[in-house]
C-alpha cells in the first residue's frame, strides 16, 4: 500500500513535475506474469525512476541492515526502502549472493517483477561494466524473459558521491524480451552464464550507447582508488622534494 502511495500521491508526482521522466519500449513489458527488468547503473536515482515510468510495481533486493537498524530512524527507513520497492536479502542463506538469490526466486514465483542490476555496483564513469552472472542464473532456475533496460541521464541529475549534480531530464528504455529457455537446466554451467550474461550486458549497450569496459565496476573501482593513491604519494614526494632544493650560490 505505501508503495503506491508513494509512487502515485507523495513522492511520484514531485518527480514527475520537476524531472518530467520519459520511458520507450514499455510495450515490451508484459502486463502481468513474472519477470526479470536487467538495466545499467549509473545512480543511487535509478531505482526511483525505472518504476516511476511503468505501471507494475518492480521490487529490487536490498541489504537486510537496512530494515534493521533500531529506533524511530530504523523505523522510518525500514518503511522508506519497503515502500520504495526493496525487499531484504534473505540472511539464511549463508551469503548475500545465494540470499538475494532465494529472494529473487520467492519474488519472481508469485509472478512479480524484479529489478536488478547486472554490474553489481554503480558504474564510477558512466561507462557500462562487466555484468555479474547472477542474472542468468536467476533467469534460467525462474525460467522467466529477462527485458533489457537503460536508465538515462540520471548520473547527472545524482552522481556517484553526490546527492544531487544538475538537472536533466531521466528517462527509462524497455528492450524486447530475451527467452534464455533454451539453456535450460545448464544454470551450473559457468559458461552458459557468462554468454547469457554478456548477451544481456550486449542489448543494454544498444540501447544506452554507453561505452563498454570488460571489467568488473568493482574492479575498476579499486583500480582508480590505487591510481589516485599513486598519484598523491607522487605528488607528495614531488612536494618534500621541492622542499629541500636550496638555491645555489652567486
């Protein structure tokens, strides 16, 4: 109930009126029935705007501490994530993998939609990364289409590390569904997840147009972190350096 309040009477319209957000393709979502919505990640923004556009209601899995913390904040923030869509990660499932996993499964099974995002992490430079096999798993065990989608311009509006950047107008690309049912009973096979997942990474890059990168978003994360920390010391060195030069003697 307070999903829908939020999306059509409190939160929605605000953003609606002020980011004016534009979907394409939402033909290709079908209108009931259980399935995958697989799109790129760009922003902390991306799960507001994928469902703000559709009429279903898309659930994401989110980390149980979220749901947990004590007091009136928890509360409010437990009732904030509920509403917006996210469901908790099932924790008895010895890990965050397998347990968002099992939710997924649970959720998909009572014919629900399921937003998730193959990069596993937002993308540090707009670029589209390696995805993470776990949406093929997902597709192939629930036996449901995956629908490739591409969330725009929201790294502007909210970049990574920022609350808000400029405005821009967000909008959400529905592609046609991908039936991976021909794989079926191969979601063990590491390499029938990889091709499924690089096949799904492959029509969220037509429809962006971003720039790929076959490396982990993660990865690269450290890889950049490495790089500035590199660069500091340099720069660092280059000052202490620079420090004991003496002028020479005239």
């Amino acid at each position: 109930m307070l999903y829908w309040f939020l999306k059509y009477l409190a939160l929605g319209p605000l953003l609606r009126v002020i980011f004016r957000p534009f979907a394409e393709g939402l033909e290709n979502v079908p209108r009931q029935g259980p399935v995958i919505l697989a799109a790129n990640h760009l922003s902390y923004s991306d799960w507001l705007f994928m469902p703000l556009v559709m009429p279903r209601r898309v659930t994401f899995v989110a980390k149980a501490e979220y749901f947990e913390s004590p007091g009136v904040k928890g509360w409010l923030q437990k009732k904030f994530f509920g509403g917006t869509g996210q469901v908790p990660i099932d924790r008895s499932s010895g890990s965050a993998a397998a347990g968002a996993l099992k939710t997924q499964l649970r959720l998909l099974s009572e014919g629900q939609v399921c937003g998730i995002f193959p990069e596993g992490t937002r993308s540090p430079d707009g670029r589209l990364y390696r995805g993470r096999t776990g949406v093929a798993r997902l597709a192939l065990e629930a036996k449901v289409p995956v629908i490739p989608v591409a969330v725009i311009n929201t790294d502007i509006i909210a970049p990574p590390g920022k609350i808000f950047g400029r405005y821009a107008r967000p909008g959400v690309k529905f592609g046609r569904p991908l039936d991976f049912s021909r794989y079926e009973g191969l979601e063990s096979d590491r390499f029938i997840l990889r091709a499924i997942t690089d096949e799904i990474m492959y029509e969220i890059m037509n429809l962006t147009g971003q720039e790929y990168v076959d490396l982990y978003a993660q990865d690269a994360k450290k890889l950049a972190e490495a790089a500035a920390t590199e660069q500091a010391t340099t720069e660092s060195d280059r000052g202490g350096d620079n420090h004991d030069e003496r002028p020479s003697d005239r």
